[in-house]
C-alpha cells in the first residue's frame, strides 16, 4: 500500500512538473509579450512630418511632372500608413493616402509656366513647410 502511494506521488510530481516547464515555455512569455509589447504609435507628429521634392523643375506642357513626396511621421521619426494628405497651390488639391512607409507621392503637371508654393496638410492639418516647383516651356 505504502509503495502504490509513493508511485502515485511521483505520477503527480512528474505531471505536476509537465504543466509547471508547460507555462513557462509557453503561456507565460505569450503573456508578457502581450503585455510589455508597446502598441504602434498613430499620432502624427506635424513637426516631424515634411515635403521633399525629387523634381521640381519641369515643362509646363501637361505631361512633364514634378514630383514631390510627404512623408507623415510620428514623434520617433516613425511613417505612418492610412492618413489622408492634399497638396494644394496649383489651382486644385491633390489626395493621396499615405502608404506602409508613411510616404505619400504626388506628381504635379501643369500647362501654365509659372513657380509654384506647395502646402501640403495631413488630415486637414497643415504642414507648416512649403515647398516652390518650377514649370516653363
């Protein structure tokens, strides 16, 4: 009798130990890093946000295209995707949604010669950096 109650006892220890090297291999970490994992940001930070233009000097006869970049930031230098951008100063406004890398491209042509200053808003929040394209013949 005295034996069958130790075999039962180490039966016990033995799964007793399974589930304690269970949680700790597998339900705890899934729960700390749930835990300690920092959600993604998605507040802009319009101080860290601008406007970068790659071309900015093109014909003004409706095909040439200047080309100017937003990339919408966060406070850690961080883009981010899914905002609504416009770029305005040409006579009409241009919407892009921002992509995976917060950058949202904009191709501006124009038939009149003229220089351009550029506003670009996140959201309906303006940046305060402009930007100056050149379109001539």
């Amino acid at each position: 009798m005295e034996q069958k109650k130790r075999i039962i006892n180490i039966v016990l220890m033995v799964v007793g130990l399974g589930f304690v090297v269970f949680l700790a291999t597998s339900v705890i970490p899934k729960v700390l890093v749930t835990m300690t994992k920092a959600a993604p940001t998605m507040k802009v930070s319009l101080s860290d946000s601008y406007l970068i233009g790659s071309k900015i000097l093109a014909r003004a006869d409706g095909k040439d295209n200047c080309l100017v970049n937003v990339f919408v930031l966060d406070d850690t230098g961080k883009g981010i995707k899914g905002r609504q951008v416009s770029l305005s100063g040409m006579g009409n406004e241009e919407l892009v949604i921002s992509g995976e890398d917060g950058k949202a491209e904009f191709k501006m042509v124009s038939e009149k010669e003229g220089q351009f200053v550029l506003e670009a808003s996140i959201d309906g929040i303006p940046l305060q950096k402009t930007m100056k394209v050149t379109f001539r013949n």
